[in-house]
C-alpha cells in the first residue's frame, strides 16, 4: 500500500463562494473565512471548485476570488486552486493565473458536457502538464457532474506526467480508490471527495478529504482526518458518527445549496446563491437544522 509522503495531506476544505445579497462576490466574507479555516485547523483551502459554484462565477471573477484567497491565506495555509473547464485552454489560462498570484496547487476536473474518451482526457490533463506543471496538479473525477469518468488505467498513465501529484476520488467507490492505493507511484496522494466514505478511504491509506462538511465543522474535520490517517480508529470513528448526519443532510439538494444554508444558519456567511441554484426548500432546512444540532454545532 502507498506509504510514503505526499505533497499535501488532511483536511481541505472545499470552501463555498460568499455572495451578498445582489450576488456579487462577498470578498471580506471570503477572506474572513479563509481566517477561520487557518484558526479551525483546516489543512488546506480550496477555493472555486463545486462547492465555490465554479460554473457561475465569470472568468474575472474566478480569477480574483483565487487572489484573494491566496492573499489573505499570507502563507499560513495552502491554496488549492479550482482551475478546471471544457475547454483545456481556458483550464491553462486559469492555472497560469493560480500559478502567478502564488497558489499552492491547482483542482483539476474531468471536462464536463463535452464527454471526452480516456485518450482525450490523457491529453487534456497532459497539456495542462506541459503548460503548469510547476503547480502541482490534482486531477478531480466527479462522474456524477462531469458524466465523463476518468478511468483507473488513465489515471496511472497521468500519475506518469510530470507535475500530476494526485487525484480527488469523488466517485465514492472505496474498491476503485484501493486499487489507485496499490497501483499508483507512492509520491501519488489519493483524496477522498465524497465525506460520507472519506474515513474508510483514509483508513485503508488515503491522504485526506476534500470536504464540503468542513466548511460547518472543520475542527471535527481535521480531527477526523488526523485521527484515520494515524490509524486511531476509535478516536474516527467516534468524529464520524457526530458528523455522519451532516455528510447525509449537507447533500439532501444539489451541493451548495444545503451548506450555504448551513453557513447562513451559523452565522458565517449570506445564504445567496447564484441561478439556476435556489433557495433550500423548508423539508431540507428542517433536515440540515437537526444534522448540525446533533453534530453539536448549534447551542
């Protein structure tokens, strides 16, 4: 199994993007979350992902919110930088700019809509390689949204490519996971995506969790992390049971919507969204209420 030291481990946070009320970028929110998420213990950042509502934000905005992020983290905290598209030129583009302005690594997902095969999603991540390699690279398979599937075979052919340190394992299948554990180069960090499965996948040698939970609880997130990945199973499994209600409810609508719901209810952010995402329906509120009491969150 793999061993050895990665470029990154524990718990990142794939942080939401704050919005006021209009739905511009709320950037003292942002950078007033990236100062919690450095005092919470939160491993690492990542910022204009799923989570961040990548697919509404426009390319200035993408751009500044990375800025940002990496402006206010001053060096405390790595940024992991949501630098993935269709189009491999704007995904290039987008990492030139993650690179110049400091960010630690770079998100990259499987393009989404256009379908690519294993060969066009090779290329795809190779190019981005070739182009940014410098900032290392996290491939992120997400089939659920992306509907393309980076396959294990192709993920071993990237693990190859020079600048190509890891992927974000979003699929949820622990077997798919374990066989990227046994067969990938040892340096390869092999990251859970999915919250519900991330302490089995940590467990069985996985490097950390990028995590929509941590944005609600991210001390019991780094802890969980730390804990399953020192192998201390009671002290796991103890974190998981507080926060499994909450790796259910945050994804009982289209992730944001339940944890900007979550946010707003705690105090840490505006609940606005961006079209087509809305409001979180009063069934789900009720649901997302009882996951953050019973994680102990609410007084």
């Amino acid at each position: 199994m793999n061993t050895s030291d990665v470029f990154l481990r524990g718990s990142i946070v794939a942080l939401v993007t704050p919005f006021h009320e209009d739905g511009s970028v709320d950037y003292l929110r942002l950078r007033q979350l990236v100062d919690w998420h450095v005092a919470e213990g939160t491993d690492c950042i990542g910022v204009v992902g799923t989570t961040g509502e990548s697919p509404t934000v426009t390319v200035e905005e993408h751009c500044q919110i990375i800025q940002v992020a990496v402006e206010q983290a001053a060096g405390r905290i790595p940024v992991m930088a949501g630098c993935g598209a269709n189009s491999t030129a704007e995904a290039i583009a987008l990492a030139r700019y993650a690179l110049e302005v400091g960010a630690h690594s770079q998100l990259q997902v499987v393009p989404y809509y256009n379908k690519p095969g294993q060969e066009g999603q090779y290329r795809h991540f190779r190019a981005i390689a070739e182009a940014t390699g410098e900032l290392p690279i996290v491939l992120y398979n997400v089939p659920g949204r992306s509907v393309a599937d980076l396959q294990h075979d192709t993920v071993l052919r990237l693990a190859q490519v020079d600048g190509i340190v890891g992927i974000k394992e979003a699929t949820g299948n622990l077997e798919r996971a374990q066989w990227l554990l046994r067969e990938a180069p040892a340096d390869f960090a092999v990251f859970s995506g999915d919250d519900a499965t991330a302490i089995a996948l940590m467990l069985l040698g996985g490097h950390g969790n990028v995590s929509v939970t941590a944005n609600v609880a991210p001390r019991l997130m780094h802890q969980l992390c730390a804990a399953a990945m020192a192998g201390d199973l009671a002290t796991a499994r103890a974190v998981q049971q507080r926060l499994l209600p909450l790796h259910r409810q945050l994804f009982c609508e289209a992730n944001p919507i339940p944890v900007k719901w979550a946010m707003a209810r705690l105090g840490l952010c505006g609940p606005t969204l961006r079209l087509p995402m809305t409001e979180l329906e009063a069934d789900g509120q009720a649901r997302v209420e009882a996951a953050l009491q019973q994680a102990g969150l609410l007084g």
